[in-house]
C-alpha cells in the first residue's frame, strides 16, 4: 500500500494545477502553498512586487509651474495652457515585470488596438513573468487612443501600456 501511495504523491494533475492557477487569477493571488501527505505545491505569479525608487518623482508631475509664472505685462489676459492636460485620457500601467503580450498567441488577433472600447474587466493583454501568463485588466472604462509599446517588449512595473480616453 505505502508503494501506491507513493506511486499517486509522485503523479502530477495537470487539471488541478489549472484550476489552481485560474483560482489565483479570480482571487488575485500571487502565492499558494498547499501541502498533502508527500505533495507539496507552491505556486507564485508574477514578480515580486517592488517599487523602483524612480517611480515616485514621475507622480508629482500633475501641475507644472511655469503656468502661473507666464502672466502678460499689460492686464488681464486669459490663462496660458503649457501642455494641455487631459483629464479624460489615463494610463494603463503594468501592474508587474514582465515581457507585453497583444495577443493569447502569435496567430490570434490584439486582444485591443487604438478604437477598441473597453469596460473595468476587459482584458488589455497578456504579460508573461517567470513563465506565468497574467491577464491584465483595463480596469477602467472608455476607449484605447494609444497602444504605448510593441509585442514582445520588456515592460517594467508601473510603465504605461495604453492610453484610455475615459467615457
């Protein structure tokens, strides 16, 4: 009996291990260890999550300065627009490390391109981390103006990925 037993611990579920990895994905886990008499599965997705010490001077940016200091010599005149900000239009962002995806395979159309209308659950693409494949979320709603990087490009945690014009 112990001989069987050993035989079914050494046996690897493929099903199960998808079932496990689709669990992870709709609870938003990225590391489940579970253990069984002799089985011991530990599955983690994407990279660690650290912030890159460059990532915080990108936020501040929001207003320049140089708006209030350019005021006319001779009255009132109206406010000078430096770089017209969108405020409908949001990144966006890679939410890990990872090599950018378009499609679920080389034969199968962009998962959006720049028209694409998109809702909070619509999947933008797909980012592959230490060989797991993450389905990222637009999470917000609106439509794709710019696609910000190329199939197959190195992507860095908190790069934009695509421009939404909010609807």
């Amino acid at each position: 009996m112990s001989a069987e037993k050993s035989d079914q611990s050494s046996t690897f579920d493929l099903e199960k291990f998808r079932e496990l990895v689709e669990l992870m994905e709709k609870h938003d886990l990225s590391d489940v260890s579970l253990k069984c008499g002799e089985q011991h599965w530990r599955v983690k997705r994407g990279a660690e999550q650290v912030m890159p010490s460059f990532a915080m001077p990108q936020m501040p940016m929001a207003a320049p300065a140089p708006v209030a200091a350019a005021a006319p010599a001779g009255g009132v005149a109206p406010a000078p627009e430096a770089a017209p900000v969108d405020e409908n239009l949001v990144d966006i962002k890679s939410p890990t490390v990872g090599t950018f995806y378009e499609s679920p395979s080389p034969d199968d159309p962009a998962f959006v391109k720049v028209g694409s209308k998109v809702s909070a659950d619509s999947t933008v693409c797909l980012i592959e981390a230490m060989k797991v494949f993450n389905q990222i979320q637009a999470e917000v709603s609106g439509t794709i103006v710019e696609v910000l990087v190329k199939n197959g490009d190195a992507v860095d945690f908190g790069q934009p990925l695509f421009k939404v014009k909010i609807s």
